[in-house]
C-alpha cells in the first residue's frame, strides 16, 4: 500500500477524493461514498452511521 491514496483507475492517477452521500435503489439507508474528484471511480462506500468512528481510522 502506498503512503498516499491513489485512484484505482489506472488511466487516472488522480491523488483526490470527495465523499458523496448516497442511498442506494431498494434501501432506506445513507452510506457515504468515497469517490476520485477526477474520474468519480468509488473507492469506498462507509454506512454514514459509522461515519463519525470511521474517520478517526482512515
Ligand atoms: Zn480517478
């Protein structure tokens, strides 16, 4: 694992992210995702419940 969180698209290489907050179809739940700014590949996608936990990890 690198230092620094990379993209995943290879034809991308952006190095930043923004947080979406999205429900996804059938569910009534809020998961937060973890997207490239560039390209808008998800990388991460964290139940918002768990949000505030989650950070303190990432
Ligand atoms: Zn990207």
């Amino acid at each position: 694992m690198a230092n620094s969180s990379k993209c995943p698209n290879a034809s991308c290489d952006s190095t930043e992210f923004e947080s979406v907050v999205g429900t996804p179809n059938n569910s009534s739940i809020k998961l937060l995702f973890i997207r490239c700014n560039s390209c808008g590949t998800v990388v991460g996608v964290v139940d918002s419940q768990y949000y505030i936990d989650a950070s303190e990890n990432i």
